[in-house]
C-alpha cells in the first residue's frame, strides 16, 4: 500500500473555521511523520501560519482558474502527491484542475456547512467528500450525491489549547464583573442567529438583574445585530467584545456557554466549551446534536425560538446542581471531539482510499 502523500488546498484569506481545522489536520500529519503540503493564497493569514518548508504559495484569482491548477499539478508531480484535500467549494474547483493535469491523485472534498450545495458536478468530480456531521451528510444525500461518496469524519480542536489561561473578567465594566456571565463564541453572521439570542437574553436579563451576556466574534452582520441591541436591558448588559485572541481567559470566565444557532455544520466552539467543563444550552441546528443531547450533557432547544432558548437558559441559572453535572458530562465528552481523532479519521480515509 501506498504511503498518503497529501496537498492540502484552501483559498480563503482569512482565516476562520474551516481553515483553524485543515491546519490541525495538516500539524498532526507532519507530527506523525506522514508527507504533508499545504498550497495557499500567498496574502492569505493562513499562509503565515505554515511551515515554509512545507507551503506551496499561489495566486488564487478565481474558481475557473486553471493557470493555479496547472503550477499546482507541477508541483504535485515533482513531490509524488497521490492525494488532493480541498479543505472549501472553491478549493475543490481548484482541485478539479489541479487533478486534470495530474489525473493519478485521488481527489478528496471537505464538507463543513448544512447548506444546500450548487454546483453538484463538483462534488460528484472528488473521489471521497468528508463531512463534518451526520447532518451534513444528510444535506448531501439529499441534492442526491451518491452515498458511498460520502463519510463522516467530525471536527476536533486543541483540548489543551486554553490549558494555561486563568479566568479574568477584567474586560468587563467594574460593575458588571461580579454579574453571571453567559456567554457565546461565535460570528456575526446570519446563520449564528443573533436575534434569536437577543430575544432570549432580553427575557433573561429582564427576569435577572444579576446576569450580563458576552459575545466574542465579529462577522458581516455586525452593525445589523448591533442595531439590534441598542435598548436596555441589552445596551448595558449585552457585551459584543468582537473578534479577540485572549478567547481563553474570557472562555473561563463563563458561567453558562449558548449557542443560537438556525444552521451549524457542527461548532467547534462548543467544543472548546464543553472542554472548559462549561454548562451549555443550545440549539437543535446542524451537527449540534451529535454533541450535545438534552439534559445529558447540555440543554438542547429548538432553533429559531427565543422563547425556548431562553427557558433553557433559565434553568441552568435556576439548577446548579443540574448545571454542574451536565458541565461534568460535557468535560468527560470532550475528548471525542479532540484534533488527534479528528486527523486519524482523515489520515485512515487516505490510506483506505489509496488500498
């Protein structure tokens, strides 16, 4: 059997999510002494990130660009790559061209979002789609991509990545620091549903005088959701700190994690917060439920119900005793979610694709 020799591909210039999760898988393959190589926009911050020895910069104009697909299979040939992973739908395009010039690589698609796909020739080109929940598998068979196309391979993160950060509410006004914080990380995008968590907390903080809500991310529909928040008790009591790297710290300080989700891949923060031993209530959206089931070790709600979520919120401010245990159940869970079974269930898929 072949030995995986893997370029990884991403075009994105920021750097979120999906590009946090190829760069785990792409750290713990070099780590495992498994040949590795990662071709990114050379402006990208994802580019700065990697190892020079092991980055293969390029130009990303477009998904139709056949040019970087050309110098991307020259460099696939010189360095024996048998395995392509497009890590988004735009590096898959890129993908496909890099594979025309060089048709003996197997071609492999990371999945990360449940929404329905354009483009089905595109998925159905790779010879494996990785898909981060059942969810999202789910979505997949339904715009009718053939089901052993597909597999599920769940997201990971870095268990031990806030080990060293203490808890600090410094970043609070003074007088809300000795307040019960609960908090969210995540974007301000659409499908996070902020004004579903803005409904919620509103409920919460007018029952509670003793609880303020954090929000750590920022996204294109921050001046939308701000907007939203401009009325007490959300103006003074409802924290948007925005995109921070002292997430440890602020993480720990949390007393109760949420997550308002209408759509979610899977959601790695939660994750994180399951790995701090936080209480968590969220939402029944995506992948979610793969992680958390309903007084387990969390609180699931439905989506889109401000009124549920803040019920569920609600009791975990009501239950102590019922918030510690489910924050003990999520902490021994965690580790089902870590970076290390994330990369073995990429690493075994190249080898079984290359049998």
């Amino acid at each position: 059997m072949k030995n995986p020799v893997v370029l990884h591909i991403d075009t994105e210039q920021g750097f979120r999510g999906g590009q946090q999760q190829a760069l785990y898988l792409h750290r713990e393959m070099i780590a495992r002494g498994i040949a590795s190589y990662f071709a990114v926009p050379k402006d990208s911050l994802l580019y700065k990130r990697i190892d020079p020895a092991h980055v293969v910069p390029y130009r990303y104009r477009c998904e139709f660009d056949i040019l970087s697909g050309l110098k991307l299979a020259r460099f696939a040939r010189k360095h024996q790559i048998n395995i392509l992973h497009a890590h988004s739908g735009h590096a898959l395009t890129i993908g496909i061209w890099t594979k025309l010039f060089h048709p003996s690589c197997k071609l492999i698609a990371s999945r990360r979002v449940d929404f329905r796909i354009h483009g089905r020739w595109k998925y159905r080109s790779a010879d494996k789609i990785v898909c981060i929940s059942r969810e999202i598998q789910r979505v997949m068979l339904s715009c009718n991509i053939e089901p052993e196309r597909l597999t599920v391979i769940h997201s990971g993160v870095d268990l031990d990545r806030f080990a060293s950060s203490k808890a600090r509410r410094d970043y609070l006004p003074e007088p809300l620091r000795d307040k019960k914080i609960i908090g969210i990380v995540a974007a301000l995008a659409g499908h996070k549903d902020y004004p579903n968590l803005l409904g919620a907390a509103r409920n919460i903080l007018d029952r509670n005088p003793d609880v303020v809500f954090v929000s750590l991310g920022d996204g294109p529909e921050r001046d939308k959701v701000h907007a939203l928040a401009q009325e007490e008790p959300l103006k003074s009591r409802f924290l948007f700190l925005g995109h921070r790297d002292d997430v440890g710290p602020i993480l720990k300080s949390f007393d109760i994690f949420v997550m308002s989700s209408r759509k979610e891949g899977l959601g790695t923060s939660i994750i994180d917060a399951m790995a701090q031993g936080l209480p968590i209530v969220a939402t029944d959206a995506g992948g979610i439920p793969e992680m958390i089931r309903d007084r387990e070790n969390g609180i699931l709600v439905r989506r889109q119900d401000s009124a549920a979520l803040a019920e569920g919120l609600q009791y975990m401010l009501d239950h102590p005793d019922f918030s510690q245990k489910m924050a003990q159940k999520a902490l021994e869970e965690a580790p089902l979610f870590s970076m290390q079974k994330m990369a073995e269930g990429n690493i075994e898929l190249y080898r079984e694709i290359l049998r």
